[in-house]
C-alpha cells in the first residue's frame, strides 16, 4: 500500500503531500517536521509544529474540556472508552502498518502494539464501574467518614518513538474513565501515528454526542520546546512522560517546582538469570525476543545475562547460532525478525557501546550493518569479563552483555546494581531459586519474571520500575488513583459538635 493511500484513510494525505513537495533533508525544520521512514530513511510526511500560542490554546481548550468531562457520570465516560476500543479494532491493520513504517517494528508488533491499546479500553472500561473509595467509622458520635476519588485535571502525555501509540492508550483511557482531558505530545520522531489516533478519537466523539466536549483529546506536534510547555503550564495537573533517564531528570523537578504531579516512566538496563536447572530450550527462545526484538529499542528489552558457570558452555554458543540465523530487514516483509534501529543517532550510539565493551576485554558477535538503506544491524552479543563500565549503561540498541556466575546471590546482587530497576528475569525449575529471586531479598526490579523475558507485560500488572526508572506505575489494579485526587469526607449527621481526640471548644 502507498503511504499516501494509508495515511489517507486517517485523512492524513495532506500531510504525504507536503513531504513530496518539500525538498528539504533535515528532520527538524523552522516551519515544522519532516518524518522519515527507518525503513529507508526517506521522508513520508511534513507537519506543522505548534507554536506557544498554538500550545497555550490546546491547554486552555483541555481545560474547559475537563470541567464539562467531569461532571459526565463514569459509567458514560467508560462508554466513550468502550467505543473507542472498538474504532481501534475496526481500524487495528492500518493502524498497526503506519506503527511499522513509522517506528520500524516488525508488522506482528505494529499490530500487538493496537491489540494493546484495545486491551487497555476493555481494562479501562470496568474500571469505570469501580472507581471505590473508602468508609471509616469515626471516633464522633453522629458522625461517618468516607474516601472519594474525584477528577484531578488535564492530563499531559510525552510519549517516545519505541512504543508510540500504546504508551497513550495506558495513560489515556485511564485518564478519561477518571473524569479528565488528555494532552499528548508524540515524539517528533513518530507523529504521524499520534494523529491517526487523534483522528480515530474525533471520530469516536462524533458518534458517542454532545457529552464529549471538543478539546477533550488533543495532540500537540512539536519538539523539546513544546513538551517544556506543557511540563510548566500550571493547568496541566498530570504530566505522564516516558523516555531517558536524562529526560526524567529534568521533568520531575520542573513539575514537583509547581506542585503537580508527574509520573515518569524512564530507562531500563534489564538483566536475565539462567539457572542450572533451566529448560534451555525455553529460555534460549526467550532470550532470543527479549533482546533482539523491536532492535533491542524497547524500555525492557533483555541487556545483561546471567548465565551458571555449568551452562555456559552449552547456552552462549546455541545463542550465538540462533542470532545468526535472525532475519534483519524490511519490517513489513513476512519472516523477518529484527526491523531498523530508528535513525543514525541510534547506530553510532550502538558501536560507540560495542567499542568500550571491546576495549573493556569483552568478545563482540555480531553488531554489524546490513545493507545501505536504513540502519539496519545484526544484533550483538558481548561476553564480558567483568561487570561494570559500558555494562552499567543503557544502550538503545540490540546488544546483550553475557556474564558468568556461580552463585544465585551473586547473579542477583549484579542485577541489582545498575542505576535502573524496571524488569528483570530468571529461568529455573527449582521453586527455591524462583522464590529467593522474587522474595524481597531478590530482585529490585518493578517488575520481577519466572521463565519469561523481562520484555512484553500485559496491560492487566502494573507497569513501571523502580530507581532511575522513575518510580511511576501505568495500567494495573490502582493505577487509575494516579489520575484522580483523594478526598477525606466527614458528615456530621446529629444536632451536636462533639470535637475530634476530645478537645472541648464551648462558646
């Protein structure tokens, strides 16, 4: 299918157009953006970014929004939320195939990526229905408390290129059941897909009637300086970002600088524990997608493995024949694997890891470019002889650090000691080794697995990571509480004004 033709059918062709029309190379332009494909890296459409004021306008038309929104019952914001799960189910192929063309994934992910903003609606959906507070006896007679969860405001999203629409959808159908507007700021890597999506939500308000007021969903095209907007706008009560650790670093202070929320979700240099006692087999295919998969440019993708002394001489060199054998190329062609890296940048971040590791003693396989159009590489594997330096960083890249150990709590205290806490793995048969690395003297990691990768949650587990990962959880059984405040309410019921501890105010 022509990109034209696909963009088109989310009423995008004007977009196509001006790429075709513009002769300028660089991403970045004074006007606006210009997106390129990593498939080739050949430009496919322009955008107009928005200014402040174009900025300012979307915030302030978020926040009328939200006064009308949070006053429609729950119950009927689920509803919008249910219709709009089924728009993305009647529209999953186009949508999943702009994903691939714009970020590079291998069309199942493009794919499983819409699956997942679908599943999150269903999620989202219930949750409307039980949105519970709290009752509590008071200590005064005539008296009862309760705990009430209300509406917090309009909601900002700053999302990355890796995962470009589901991080949305985890925030956004959240954040809507919850009474509030969204603000969402894609990457300037991958727009396109954030209006697609806003296209199918304006679609979905159309149908669903005056009860969803415009500037309800709205996104804001743009580069650093816009997401600084939102980050500063005192309206904004909520602003969920997800990207670097680096980025964290300056959006948490910013928001905590006014006295509104953030919830971060940032880096992650995960780590993997095979055990004596593993299928290797299981664990061999696991690692396999963990750290090859999506170009090693997922948030949890597998970085650092942990493989008994008595294993690795039968596992690494299994592993390295089954990297061989993982088909790089064109994302939208049926049997491959590994799709591009995002753009350049991402390529000489990859080798200027694999230089240190060499010069650190690790032996490289793997790691080369292949072909010339896009940035395609064959993923690497490092065997290390220590764990520290380059191994301590995250890379956004398809490399997988390979360690000896003989002890569990040793393999565990490396794991532990990376700067990130988002997700972690062991493989093993032996219940004992399971429980200690999930006990709390075990994995630090928000997320802990037992004979699964450290990459693909499901939208039912809360998402996120401790440490320099941020801290903030998406989706799960009380994420919702991050998009609502808590209100302590206490009805006084009699004819009398007994005081709280039994202090005495007579007048």
């Amino acid at each position: 299918m022509d990109i034209s033709d696909l963009l088109g059918r989310f009423g995008l062709q004007d977009c196509a157009a001006a790429a075709r029309s513009s002769t300028a190379q660089s991403p970045a332009l004074k006007d606006g953006l210009v997106v390129e494909t990593p498939i080739d890296g050949s430009p496919i459409a322009r955008l107009a970014a928005d200014d402040a004021d174009g900025v300012a306008a979307k915030i302030a038309a978020a926040q009328a929004a939200f006064a009308r929104w949070r006053l429609v019952p729950a119950p009927r914001r689920g509803e919008f939320v249910r219709m709009l799960g089924e728009t993305l189910r009647a529209r999953k192929e186009d949508l999943g195939r702009l994903v691939s063309i714009e970020c590079g994934k291998i069309l199942s992910e493009g794919l499983g990526e819409v699956q997942e903003m679908i599943d999150v609606c269903d999620f989202a959906v219930g949750l409307s229905r039980q949105l519970y507070g709290l009752t509590m006896p008071s200590e005064r007679p005539g008296h009862h408390m309760r705990e009430m969860w209300h509406p917090l405001g309009p909601v900002a999203v700053i999302s990355a290129f890796n995962f470009p629409v589901a991080v949305w959808s985890w925030n956004a159908a959240l954040a809507l059941v919850c009474g509030n507007s969204c603000l969402w700021k894609p990457s300037e890597k991958t727009p396109l897909v954030a209006l697609a999506v806003q296209a199918l939500a304006d679609e979905t308000a159309a149908r669903f009637g005056d009860d969803a007021p415009a500037g309800l969903s709205q996104v804001v095209i743009g580069g650093r300086e816009a997401g600084e907007r939102l980050v500063d706008d005192a309206r904004v009560a909520l602003v969920s970002a997800t990207g670097s650790t680096r980025m964290g670093r300056e959006v948490g202070p910013r928001v905590a600088a006014r006295f509104a929320r953030s919830l971060l979700e940032l880096g992650g240099n995960n780590a993997g524990v095979i055990c004596p006692s593993a299928d290797l087999d299981l664990a061999l295919r696991a690692v396999c997608f963990s750290a090859a998969g999506t170009a090693g440019q997922r948030c949890t993708t597998l970085r650092r493995l942990f493989v008994h002394e008595k294993i690795y001489r039968d596992l690494v060199p299994k592993l390295k024949k089954a990297y061989a054998g993982l088909s790089v190329g064109n994302p939208l062609e049926e049997g491959v694997l590994v799709g591009p890296l995002i753009d350049q940048g991402a390529y000489e971040r990859m080798h200027y890891a694999l230089d240190r590791a060499r010069s650190q003693g690790g032996k490289i396989a793997g790691g080369e470019r292949v072909g010339d159009a896009g940035y395609y590489v064959r993923p690497a594997i490092a065997e290390m002889p220590a764990h520290e330096g380059i191994v301590m960083e995250e890379t956004f890249a398809p490399i997988l650090y390979v360690f000896r150990y003989s002890r569990l709590d040793e393999a565990i205290a490396m794991q532990n000691s990376t700067a990130q806490g988002l997700s972690s793995c062991i493989f093993t048969r032996d219940v004992q080794e399971a429980e200690r690395f999930l006990s709390a003297g075990g994995s630090d990691c928000g997320i802990a697995n037992v004979n699964i990768g450290p990459s693909g949650a499901e939208i039912g587990g809360a998402f996120g990571g401790e440490k320099e990962t941020g801290g903030g959880r998406e989706s799960g059984a009380d994420a919702w509480k991050a998009y609502m405040r808590r209100q302590t309410q206490t009805v006084n019921y009699s004819a009398d004004l007994p005081l709280a501890q039994g202090v005495k105010f007579d007048v």
